[in-house]
C-alpha cells in the first residue's frame, strides 16, 4: 500500500491546482484520472464548445458582410472536417500541457485508472492500494439521459460525442432548451445544418425571468431555429434514415441527427462511495457542508459533483476555498459565492445573482430597470442591437440583487455587477462610476438610474 498527505480522485478543474497547491507546500499527493486531465471544460466543455462557436460566429459575420459594406464573391461553406480538427487542436494542447506540468511537479503523482473506495482512508486502482489522511473527489459529471419511449431504437448524439462530428448533419433536433442545446442549436443553424429544438416547458432557458427568456427565443427564431415548446409525452422512431419526434401538442419532427441535452449526472456511482460511508443526495450529489466537507471525516467534494455549482468557474472557487482554510488558516464558505455564469449564445447572456422572480419571492422591496441594447451606442456600432440589459435591487438597502446582461459582450460587461454585488457596493454608489466610452458597460450607471422604489 502506497501512503500520501492526499489523494484527490478527478484531474478536472479542482484537482490538479489543489494538488499544485499541496505539493508546493511540501505533501505528497496522488492524483487519480481514469480518462483525461482537464475534466469537462477541457474535454469537452467550454474549450471545444467555445472553439466551435467562434467559428460559427465568424460563418454568421461572413454571411452579414453586406451590411457593413463587405462583400463576398459567392456563398460560403462549412468544412465541418475542419473544424472539428481546430477544436480537437485546443483540447489536445490544453490537455497535453496540463499534463506535463503534472508529471515535472515534484510532489505529484499522476496515476491513470478507475479509483473505488475499500473504506474511509483506503483506495484502490486496479491492484494498487492507496491510503491518505485527506482525499477529495473531483469526479465531475456527465450527460443525464432520460428514459424517453424509442431511444434504445435510434442513435442520438450527446454534448460530449457532438463536438466530434466531421461532417455536417442535413437537420439536427435537440431534445432539451437548456444552456447546453441552445448554443449547440445556434451553432449548427450558423453552419448551415436545419435546427429544431423540442423542449418539455413553456420556454427556453427555463432558469431566466420571461423577458431574457422571449429575448432568446427572438434571436434564435431570426436565425430560423424552429422552437416546439410545451412538448409533453415525446417519443422517438425510425423514420427510414431519420429520426421521427413525436410529441403531444406539435407537430413530427423528423431529423437526421438528434442531440440529447437534458442536463448532466454526477459521477458518483461507481466509486464505491458506500463503502466509505459517504452520503449523497437523492439525484447521486455528494452532500456537502460549507466548507465542501462530506458526512465523513477527511473526505472532501469539489466541483460538479458535489451539486453546489456547474462550471469551472465554480469548480475553480471550490479548490480556493478548500486550499485557503486547510493551507492558509481561513475560513471561506460557499454561501459566500454569488452565483454567475454566461450563455454562450451569440449575443451572449452575463447573468450575475437573483432573477426577478426569485428577488421579488424573498418578499424584499424590489425594483427593476431594464434598457434595449437597441439603445446602446457599442452594440449600434457593431451592427448588434439585439437583446437587453437588467438589473434587481433592493430599494431599502440599495443592494443589486441580480442582473443579466444579454447582448453583444453582456459575458464581459456582466463583471461590472459581479464585482459590485461582491464588494457589497449600494447602487447608488455604482450609479456616479464614470465608465469609459464607447463600451456597453458604460451603460452600467443609466440602468441604475432607472431604478425606482414602489415598483
């Protein structure tokens, strides 16, 4: 049996710099990944996706020339071949380097293999034992599938098998209206591939407040995505070469690829977590306190699996908080993080704390302010007017509560709140900033001025 400071099962986002982090302080630890290091966004998450929307993006610019006075001989065309070789290019230099640097890093063990717990301190790898004081699972997660009637008869795509198709589908149906299915369903229309999305609800990106969730559709709809929402009781069949969707209230789709993404699975069920005595929640979650600590002493959960966020971003914030209270005396909460994130739709969507249904549920007095990015000078310049800026607040203590920013560079403009609402900054503060111009942030302080109280 070999012996480290920590093992730490998963090389996703968490792992490897909480395994940098512990070498650097003079510990042993053994990272163990069955597949690749890098997790999802790596794999075949953010890198690959956002790879392939910028080139989608620019296929979209391409066919706008005209209207900022470019223009091309002919049409265009979509070498799908190549493109997926320029995403597999980023995940591969992405994963290669991470790799190196893992295995140049004195302290760091890189073991490759299914690890499975035989108690609390014990872990096997294939016929390898391994025992810490500390072991953190950083396992990630995966495409949820759902039981859907006729599934097993036909083949479907999921966001990870995706990313690798070399040749273009004549018309991709997406089960599934989430953040995953709308940006794959924006790129495929971009490379000239028919696009359906089918959704369950009344409405895509469920999360969001009606207005950012009409303001989605609306762009997707321009670009000729065809939207079946309220689609109840769906069934799959062969149709010939295609795949028939049938659902309750709309008509048959029929497609020659389909794309299931109807949210992701934590991988938590094959690493004989019972035996270690670790508790999880009834969708697979391994059960977290404030500090990321399991039910079991010595046992930590970070990143996807753990159900307390679903990005890398938030993966990354576990890692800091688990390395500044073990390493550097502190005491970090997750209850500290406000959540944020992006849909990476082209205009893109920021998104920063509560939406308005949640804020106005708290029973606070709320106030809205919302401005057309019709009505910002940069996205008029750029030729983007679609979307919409939003901010919530609390008008008693002039604290922003949420905002969303969908609209050209809304991923970036969006930290101008996320650093506000992180600071603790009132709004009426914020609303004296002088932003530079031309940008869309500095639209920032005149959407402030439109809050009101009594709203």
């Amino acid at each position: 049996m070999k012996t480290f400071d920590a093992i730490i099962i998963g090389a996703g986002q968490a792992g490897p710099s909480l395994a940098g982090r512990f070498a650097a302080a003079g510990m042993t630890v053994a990272l163990i990944e069955r597949k690749f290091v890098g997790g999802t966004c790596v794999n075949a998450g953010c890198m690959p996706t956002k790879t392939l929307v910028a080139s989608a993006r620019t296929a979209h610019v391409i066919r706008r020339g005209a209207d900022y006075g470019i223009h091309t001989d002919g049409g265009i065309s979509t070498d799908m071949a190549a493109v997926e070789k320029r995403a597999a290019t980023v995940i591969n230099n992405a994963r290669d380097s991470l790799t190196t640097w893992l295995k140049s890093t004195d302290g760091i063990s890189l073991i490759r293999g299914h690890a499975r717990f035989e108690n609390a301190k014990t872990i096997r790898v294939g016929e390898e034992t391994l025992t810490a004081p500390r072991i953190f699972l950083n396992v990630g997660a995966r495409p949820a599938i759902p039981p859907l009637p006729g599934l097993s008869d036909v083949e479907y795509l999921t966001s990870t098998s995706i990313i690798h198709l070399t040749a273009l589908p004549r018309h991709l149906a997406i089960i599934g209206a989430g953040y995953i299915g709308l940006e794959f369903a924006q790129m495929y229309r971009r490379f000239g591939t028919e696009v359906s999305i089918i959704e369950r609800g009344p409405r895509l990106a469920p999360r969001e407040d009606d207005d950012i969730c009409q303001a989605i559709a609306d762009v997707l709809r321009s670009e000729g995505i065809s939207i079946h929402t309220n689609a109840e009781d769906i069934k799959l069949s062969k149709s010939g070469e295609d795949i028939r969707i049938s659902t309750a209230g709309n008509p048959d789709v029929e497609a020659s690829h389909l794309l299931i993404a109807t949210g992701r699975r934590p991988n938590t069920d094959d690493l004989g977590l019972s035996e270690a005595g670790v508790a999880l929640d009834n969708k697979g979650y391994v059960i977290v306190d404030d500090h990321l600590s399991t039910n079991v002493d010595g046992i930590w959960a970070l990143g996807d699996c753990n159900g307390r966020g679903a990005f890398t971003h938030t993966s990354y914030n576990d890692f800091e908080i688990v390395a500044a209270n073990l390493l550097d005396g502190e005491d970090r909460k997750v209850s500290e993080r406000i959540p944020a994130y992006a849909l990476y739709i082209d205009p893109p969507l920021g998104r920063v704390g509560m939406t308005e249904r949640e804020a106005r549920a708290t029973g606070r007095s709320i106030s809205t302010s919302t401005i057309p990015m019709s009505q910002v000078g940069r996205a008029i310049e750029k030729g983007e007017t679609k979307g919409l800026m939003k901010v919530v607040a609390d008008i008693d203590n002039g604290q922003i509560l949420g905002a969303a920013i969908l609209g050209v560079e809304g991923d970036e403009a969006i930290h101008g709140f996320i650093d506000a609402m992180h600071a603790g900054t009132p709004y009426p503060v914020l609303k004296w900033a002088v932003p530079i111009h031309p940008t869309v942030s500095e639209l920032i302080p005149t959407l402030l001025g439109g809050l009101k109280s009594g709203q």
